[in-house]
C-alpha cells in the first residue's frame, strides 16, 4: 500500500467518524436539553453535576472531530453554569440562556452538514449573547495552574464588575482567547502546555478578536525582557503585595473601560 492510498484510507476513516458524531449529536442535544430543564432551583445538585459532565464531554468531542463552534459554545456554556453557583440569577433566565446555546448547537449540526458550511453566524451569535448577558460586566479569563492561585485573584476581583472564567492550561487557553472575545486577561507566568509568555506573544501576534485586550501578567520574576509591543500591560509581582496590586490593576482598567 503506497502512502497516498493510506492517507486516503485514513482521511476516509476520520469523515466516518465524523459523520458517526453528526448522527449521534442530536440524541446528545436531546440529554444536554433534558438536563438544563432538569436544574429547577438547584444550581449545584445531582442534575447539575450531570449536566456540566454532558456539556464538559461534548467539548472534547466536537474538538477532536473537527467541530470547533461547538467546542466554543460548550465552553461558554461551562462558564455559565459555573457563574450559577455563585450568584442569584433567577432560574428561569439561566435555564433560557443555556437554552440559546443549545439552539446554537443545534445550528452547528446544520452547518456542519453543509458542504461549504460557514460558521461566522455562530461566532456573532455567541458575541450577541455576550452583550446581553453582561452589559455592565466585563468579560475575563484567568490563567494559571495552581487553584490556590487562582482563588487568591478571583478574592482580588470579588465586587468588580467582572465574570471570569478560569483555565489551567495555556494551550486551551489560547485556543479559547483566539475564538472568544474577552475584555480582561489574567495570567500566571508558568502554565501547563504554554507558558504565559507564549500566550500573550501568540495572542498580540495573531491579529485576533483579542489581541489588543488588557493583560496582567503575574510573575515572581520582575525582570522579564519582552518584546516590543508584545509585553503585558501590568506586570504584578507575586508576593505580600500581589492581591491588592492586582485589584488596583483591575479597577484602572474597569475605570478605562467605562470612560
């Protein structure tokens, strides 16, 4: 077998296995559906935990078959269900929201059997939901491997007008950065995958939705030597000062955004 008609037989695999995915996907809508009508009042229960595992395994899934939308909306989906355990949104409208990114799954699976399919639409959908839901807020990601970390700089953003979510791995957090427009970036100097250096210069160099987005990077290290254009808009030093450097760096730029 010469190395054409191998990778023509393992191209054919992968498009089975993705139609495969496609044909399943609508039966998996229908347990994501199930599951989001299923949350009432309790935001942290059994039905919960169900969900955000359904939602958490259909991100994967959609990545590795080639579906990315999808993975982005389940992303922001996870963020959604994460920022219902701590605070007292209503019911009815979280369970409304979910159900706008489930219909948005619903039309990846339409798109996705078209043969030129273009996903710009779920891109502006998602941007649309964003506005909607934090007119006053402001978007942000956190990125850092260490929990107890991260729990230090969301104690340093408690009461700012701000809905974060959180990533370990600079990789993921890339990938996310590079689809998912944010307003704020928080990043440690040292994570999983990609370190945070590597995050900021692929993000300023893209020429993405974000690559002008404010960046505080924290780092033990005070001495870094960044390339022109590229370095973090606040460099917080770890340490005793670092939440309240941190919080004072968040408030400037929530003031600039609201100038």
């Amino acid at each position: 077998m010469n190395k054409n008609t191998s990778l023509d037989k393992a191209q054919q695999i992968l498009q089975q296995l993705r139609e495969d995915f496609l044909k399943e996907l609508p039966e998996r809508c229908d347990i994501i559906e199930d599951g989001i009508l299923s949350l009432g009042n309790d935001a942290g229960g059994e039905h919960f935990q169900r969900l955000y595992r359904e939602v958490h395994s259909l991100k994967g899934s959609a990545g590795t078959h080639g579906i990315p939308a999808i993975s982005t909306i389940c992303h922001q989906l996870e963020d959604g269900l994460t920022a219902a355990q701590e605070t007292t949104t209503p019911a009815p409208e979280r369970i409304d929201l979910y159900l706008r990114y489930l219909d948005l799954i619903h039309r990846c699976i339409e798109i996705a059997r078209e043969r030129h399919g273009n996903y710009a639409e779920i891109d502006q959908a998602l941007e649309d939901i964003r506005r909607h839901g934090s007119a006053h807020r402001l978007s942000g990601l956190i990125v850092e491997n260490s929990p107890a970390m991260t729990a230090l700089y969301q104690g340093a953003l408690e009461g700012q007008p701000v809905q974060l979510a959180v990533e370990q791995d600079g990789m993921v957090a890339l990938n996310r950065l590079l689809r998912e427009r944010f307003d704020l970036l928080i990043m440690g100097a040292e994570t999983r995958t990609l370190n945070g250096i590597g995050v900021l210069y692929a993000l300023r160099a893209a020429n993405g939705i974000n690559r002008h987005i404010r960046v505080i990077l924290v780092s033990s290290s005070q001495r870094q030597g960044f390339a022109p254009k590229l370095g973090p808009d606040v460099l917080v030093p770890r340490g005793p000062q670092m939440v309240p450097s941190l919080t004072r760096a968040v408030e400037k730029i929530v003031r600039q955004a609201r100038d």
